[in-house]
C-alpha cells in the first residue's frame, strides 16, 4: 500500500487558492451568462438592401449628418485618459443621498389613451406618450441595470415606478437607438409577453429584436424621414447627432429622433443627440408640436458631439417649435460626470431665461400637456 502524501502548508495553501480561482471563474462566468444575447446580432449590410441603400450608410457604418453647430468632434469620442480619470474619481454629488419621490400611477385596464396629449415619465428616458386616443412607448428600460449583465454596470438611482405588466395597453414601442440604457433585452422580451404593439426601430436594430424572440411581424425598422402610420397614429424617425453601439462594434445600427403625430396634436422625443442644425428642419417640416422630451443629461465637453447640455435643450426646444418641455435622461441612473441634480436646474435657469415652459414631473407622474404640474422642486436636497 502507498503512503499518503502530507499536505504541507505551501500544498494547503496551493489548493485553496486554486479552490478560490475556480470559485471565481465561476461566479465570473454566471454573472456574463447572458451576454452574448444581451449584444444583440449585428446587421448583414450586404444581405440587407435597405441598409446598404440608406443615405446615412457608407464605408459598413451608419454616419451623422455633417454639420457645422455640432460642438465637438464629427467622430464620436473615444474617453481620453483625463475623462476616466474624472468618471472614476470625481463621484461626489453624482446620486442622490435620499430617496427620489415616485409616483405609483395605475390605469385600469379599460381606460381610455388621453383625448388630448398626456406624457408619463418613468425614470431615464422612458416614457409613456399619450395622443389622442393612443399610446406610445419610448425607450422602455424596466431592469435593475443599464448594463449587458444583470450583476454589473450603473444601477438604478430608484425603482421604477410600475411594474412593466401594469402598464395599460399601447399601441407601438418606440426605441431611438440601440445603447443599453435605451434598450434593453429583459425589458424587450417582456414586453412580447406583455403587450401585442409592435417595435418601431432605426435601421439594422430589428436583427437584436429578432435574436430576442420578437415575431417579424412586430418589427417595423426606418430610416430617417420614413414613416410609419398605425391607425391614426403616426409616427417618423427623424435625425439625431449621435452614434450606436452594444460592444466593441459602433455605428452598424442606426440612431435617431421621433415625431408622434395625431390627427392634429403632436410630440417630439429626442432620443439622445448632441445640438446640431437637424432641430430647425424638424420643426419646419413637423412642428409645432404640443410638448417635446428633451435629453438633458449626461453632457460633459469631451462629448458635446453627442449629448446635449441643458442650455442646448433649450434652443433645440424653440428651434422645434415645441410647447411644454418636459427633460429626460436624468435622474435614473448615473452615467455623466456632473452633479445629479445639476441638469435640471440649469435646464430651469435657461428656460426662464427664454420664456419656455417647462414641467419636472416625478418619476411616475402624469402630466396634462394643457394643464402641467407646478415646479415645486422636489429634487432639491436629495443630492
């Protein structure tokens, strides 16, 4: 019979930090499970005639428009040293230190869209448009992260304010571009579960919606300028100045802005752009418009190219023609380098500065385009 071999000390010490590397892995490994899912497929330009034919296509990407009043670079910035120096050491100030106050606003099922123009904004840039009798969806993000994984990435600032499967019915799901706090998988598929609306996308965003389960006949993809009609609704992709991207690829899916138009009552959603001339085209081809869902946040100047500050919000509002203006993409998750609160009270200063109207609803609440909530502040002393 063999001896046993002793396990000294140094053996002892080996296995356990094998044991551990192992343990790691594979905690690693289950919190990446769903990444290569949550990337989404990207498009075949040389299968799909439509995107190898859009004007905004060329060289195997999708481009902005050119312009001159863009504030940075035409190519979309890459972080320079000094940024991800600010991103991971200038934190203070970034989130809120109490809770942010919601407001938990059920429909019953067989309640009817809003006659007129009502706009529900539930945290970040989702959003629930009602115009004349229908509704609309934008940019729906209802998990806990922005983020390809359940277990990393910027983390809610708040819950939502409703459950996704408590929303009433709507009659089309809006989605401007293809970043992760703009779209998202888990909320994706459940809404195919949820509701029957179709997805109208830009371009080459319907091959992620296919990976996920989405029927074809729930996907209605556009260019800029096209525009999709659903009784009698209508609603257009319009530009924005901005770029896509889900990994390590950008730009092979395409960005853009909405116009929702009723019979006679209209609202413009952003979605995320830098300023730039493509705002007084919109206005003059669609506008007026009753109320416009303006990007206010994460601005920084090392991507002015692509976000909007709060004072080019404003412009970009009147050169809309736009009525009530009502800011998104603040709030919910932490993803610029200023002070949380920040772009809302510069949005107020500049707004009374230029005579716009503006209402700053909680997350949650309803707001009547024709009758707003008063500014009553209360997202001052939270941060």
């Amino acid at each position: 019979m063999s001896e046993a071999i002793p396990r000294t000390p140094r053996r002892r010490g080996r296995l356990l930090t094998l044991t551990a590397l192992a343990a790691g892995a594979g905690a690693a490994a289950w919190a990446l499970r769903d990444l290569p899912a949550a990337f989404g497929r990207r498009p075949d330009a040389e299968r799909d005639a439509r995107i190898r034919n859009s004007p905004q296509f060329a060289d195997g990407v999708f481009h902005n428009a050119p312009s001159t009043l863009a504030r940075g670079a035409q190519e979309v910035p890459r972080p320079d040293r000094d940024t991800v120096r600010r991103m991971l050491t200038e934190r203070e100030g970034r989130t809120p230190v109490r809770p942010v106050p919601l407001v938990r606003q059920l429909d019953s099922p067989d309640r009817p869209a809003a006659a007129g123009v009502e706009l529900t904004w539930y945290g970040h840039a989702s959003a629930l448009v009602e115009v004349e009798g229908t509704r609309v969806l934008l940019d729906p993000i209802w998990s806990e992260r922005c983020s390809p994984s359940a277990h990393v990435g910027p983390k809610r600032l708040h819950p939502v304010p409703v459950e996704l499967e408590e929303l009433p019915t709507v009659d089309v799901v809006l989605i401007s571009h293809d970043h992760y706090d703009h779209l998202d998988m888990p909320t994706v598929k459940r809404l195919v579960r949820s509701q029957s609306a179709p997805f109208a996308v830009p371009l080459g965003i319907g091959g992620h919606l296919r990976r996920w389960g989405v029927p074809e006949h729930r996907i209605i993809e556009l260019d800029w300028d096209e525009t999709c009609t659903l009784g009698e609704l209508t609603v257009t992709l319009t530009s924005a100045h901005h770029f896509s991207g889900r990994a390590l690829t950008r730009n092979t899916t395409l960005w853009g802005s909405w116009v929702i138009a009723g019979p006679t009552r209209k609202v413009f959603y952003t979605g995320d752009s830098g300023y730039f001339e493509g705002y007084a085209k919109i206005g003059a081809e669609h506008g007026p418009f009753d109320a416009s869902l303006m990007q206010i946040g994460a601005y920084d100047a090392a991507w002015a190219d692509i976000h909007m500050t709060p004072e080019d919000a404003v412009l970009a509002h009147r050169e809309l023609d736009g009525g009530l203006l009502v800011p998104v993409h603040w709030c919910t998750f932490n993803l610029g380098l200023h002070p949380w609160a920040e772009p809302v009270e510069r949005l107020l200063a500049e707004a009374k500065a230029q005579g716009v109207r503006v209402a700053v609803p909680r997350p949650g609440e309803r707001v009547d385009v024709v009758d707003p909530p008063e500014l009553d502040g209360w997202w001052e002393g939270l941060a």
